[in-house]
C-alpha cells in the first residue's frame, strides 16, 4: 500500500485536533509514526519518491517539520484512541451518577470529548462543567448532588437539611450550605446557594454522608439540624425552628441527648432549654 506523508499541520486538520495533541502523542509514544524525512516541500505532501533522511543532509529538521507517515494502522489510531476515552468516561459517568469536566484529567483524556459526546447524546450536560448519562434516574435531591460535586467541602445544612430529614413542611427555594469561617461563597450557575460560615468546631460536628444520585453528600445529622435552626432563628425565623424540634421530638429522629449535647456544642443551650422542656411536656 502507498503510504501518504503528511506534515504536522495537516494531519492536525485532517484529524480535527491540535497540534500540541500530536506533540503530546509523540513525547508519549501514541498517535502515528514519526519519520524524520525531508522533502523539498516540507509543508506540502510528499512525493511517494521522497526518502532523503535529514542525517544524509547533515541538517537538523525543526520538529515542525517532520512527518508522520501513515498506514492502514496508523489511520485509524484516532477512531481507537476516542473509542476508548468514550468507553471509560461512560463507565465512569455509570459509576458517579456525575462527571466533573475535572476528572477526565485524572484519566488523561481530553475535555473535548465531552463535547463531542454530549453532541452525539451520549451525555447530557446539567451544569457548568458536570455531566450524567442520558435517561439517569433523577430524585427530589437531584440539586443536592450537583451542589455536593462541584463543593465536595460543602455540609447541607438548616432548610435544606430539614428538608432531607423530613422535619419541616418548607419548601427553600436555594440550597442552604456551610462552610467554615472565612470561606467565599461558591460560585455556581445552578442551583441557587445560600452559605453560613460556621466555625471549624461547629462546621464539622454532627456530619453525615448520604448517596444522592450516585453522589456522596454531607450533611448535618437530624438533632444538629434543629440546633443550627435556632442558633440561625434570625435567617429562617423562630417558627420554623419549633416546627423542627417538635417534628424531630414527635418522630423520634433526635433525641433529648442529642439534641442537648449538639446545643452545648454550638452554644444555644439557654435558649433551647425552654422550648425543649415545653416539648417534652406536651
């Protein structure tokens, strides 16, 4: 078979990649064979005849300059690099629920597939840089599970937590976060956020990990949802924090110790006490 020499330039356009890709393929022994032949035109095709190596001529041939040859082999490396980074992703998307942009570096392959994948409706794009498999599942808590893979350090707390734990008949329209003191908001497109700082003490005490979607999420355990509830009465109003402790009393999904032990750790124990002694009267 003929083979057809081709410089670096066009094969980027013929393949529709960079041409730092094939630099990159090259410094890790992928892609296409290299052949450092020269050619009178060296930025057009070669002759079939054209063999004079770049040692007989004594000059040394600028890497731009070189030229991959190409076979039956060689052609279809591309197809069989793509099928394989497309294989992967997809097994890591059935494994995460999510995909982060982020994570193809992790796996070497280019961000540019992703593209590419969403157009031929592999994936389906959720967000600014996140990624599922078409037709996935989806549940209530589907914003807490993009929230918690772009902010992996972010605890679900007051409203939302409430929500999640059954304990309040409110319906937030943003996702209530914590983090600790001296954090910047984080800046996402979708879901809106809303974010308490809270002290490192504070901030990682009564934490739990649920699955949501495929995705690890924290958030605050039942009884140190309460007592953030009324440390943060100012923000969502003292109502809604004795709905919590009554809901969370009546159902049993905190219980009198928990409670009393979270609120001395956040230092709202005097204002509770009244309320959690009227409760338990009731």
């Amino acid at each position: 078979m003929q083979k057809m020499m081709m410089n670096e330039n066009e094969l980027a356009t013929r393949w529709n990649i960079s041409p730092k890709t094939l630099q990159r393929w090259r410094s890790e022994g992928r892609g296409p064979r290299f052949r450092a032949d020269r050619c009178c035109t060296p930025w057009h095709r070669c002759p079939p005849d054209c063999r004079v190596r770049s040692s007989a001529a004594g000059h040394p041939v600028p890497f731009d300059r070189q030229i991959p040859a190409l076979d039956e082999e060689t052609e279809h490396t591309p197809a069989m690099l793509s099928e394989t980074h497309t294989q992967r992703i997809l097994d890591l998307a059935s494994q995460r629920g999510l995909l982060r942009a982020s994570d193809l570096d992790a796996m070497g392959s280019p961000r540019v597939i992703l593209t590419r994948m969403t157009a031929a409706g592999l994936l389906e794009r959720v967000g600014r840089g996140l990624y599922r498999l078409p037709g996935a599942q989806v549940t209530e808590f589907e914003s807490l599970s993009l929230v918690a893979t772009r902010v992996p350090q972010a605890v679900f707390c007051l409203l939302t937590a409430l929500q999640f734990h059954g304990l309040t008949t409110q319906l937030p329209r943003q996702v209530w976060i914590a983090m600790p003191r001296g954090s910047h908001s984080p800046r996402i497109d979708y879901p809106p956020i809303r974010m308490v700082q809270m002290a490192g003490g504070a901030h990682l005490a009564g934490v739990e990990e649920h699955l949501c979607n495929g995705v690890k999420v924290r958030i605050y355990s039942p009884a140190k949802t309460v007592v953030d509830c009324f440390k943060h009465r100012n923000k969502i109003g003292l109502d809604v924090a004795l709905e919590a402790l009554k809901d969370a009393w009546r159902t049993r999904k905190a219980s009198a110790d928990d409670l009393w032990r979270c609120a001395q750790d956040c230092r709202v124990a005097a204002v509770m006490r009244p309320y959690m002694e009227a409760v338990a009267h009731e």
